[in-house]
C-alpha cells in the first residue's frame, strides 16, 4: 500500500570516488559503538532526509568549484552504495538536481551525495544529527525471516 508522504522506498545508487567513499568510511567510523549501530546506507540516508534542499544545492556548489575534492583524472568509481529512500527525498534529491542545472551546474546524485558526505559533520555533531535521524525515521528491522 503506498504511503500519501512518500515514504515507499526507492533503492538509488550512488556512485562514490575514493575520496567520497573513504568520507562515509569516516563517518560510519565515527558513529562506532552507537546504538543503533550505523552502516553506510544509514549515513547516506539520513544525510539526504536531514539536509535541506537549499543545503543540498549549497554543499554541492562548493563541492563542484573545490578542485581538492575532484576526482583524479580518470579515476575509477571505488563504490557503489544503493540504500533504499523514501520517495520524497528522492524527489528532494532530484531538485537539488534541477536547482543547479537551473544555475548552470551540472550535477547527479552521486555528486550531490559526494558533497553532502563532505559537508558532514564529524564525532560528536554527526552522533547528534543521527539522533535526530533515528527520532524522525523509524528503524526497520533487518533479515527477520517470518515463521
């Protein structure tokens, strides 16, 4: 049955270089020993359920002209993260997308997810934004089998 806010899940990919990939890694690391324990699709969920849309567009402008966080030239993708969201951040993500295609930037999601990844908070602040996360998004129960 679908949900009137959205909230079926939508599974995406998100295509991460190495400097974006070793970021999560950082960010899951930083959240070691938290309950509920973090994983990276946790992470990438809730960092596009809890930013805006405006913060979205900004953290990927500033990506976008960082010549630090480029990828090398020719660099391969190093992961390719598919978590499950609800279908109104998904939509969130896609107008990010047009936002800045509308200033004439050109953007994909993996990029958008590249830049929120950076524009994270470390330690203590991303334990308090996850706890938001966690209030505001009910845990699922993962590889319960029926029986």
């Amino acid at each position: 049955m679908s949900s009137p806010s959205g909230a079926d899940p939508q599974k995406v990919c998100f295509a991460l270089y190495k400097k974006d990939f070793a970021g999560l890694k950082a960010r899951v690391k930083d959240m070691t020993g938290t309950k509920p324990a973090v994983r990276d699709g946790t992470i990438l969920r809730a960092l596009v359920h809890l930013n805006s849309l405006e913060a979205m567009v900004t953290a990927t402008a500033r990506y976008i002209v960082d010549d630090r966080l480029a990828p090398e030239p020719f660099e391969i993708i190093a992961a390719r993260p598919t978590p499950d969201l609800p279908k109104a951040d998904v939509r969130k993500l896609d107008d990010a997308i047009a936002e800045l295609g509308r200033r004439r930037m050109v953007a994909t999601r993996g990029l958008v997810m590249a830049a929120l990844i950076h524009a994270a908070p470390r330690g203590t602040l991303l334990a308090r934004e996850m706890k938001r996360f966690f209030t505001e998004v009910p845990i699922k129960a993962r590889g319960r089998t029926q029986g």
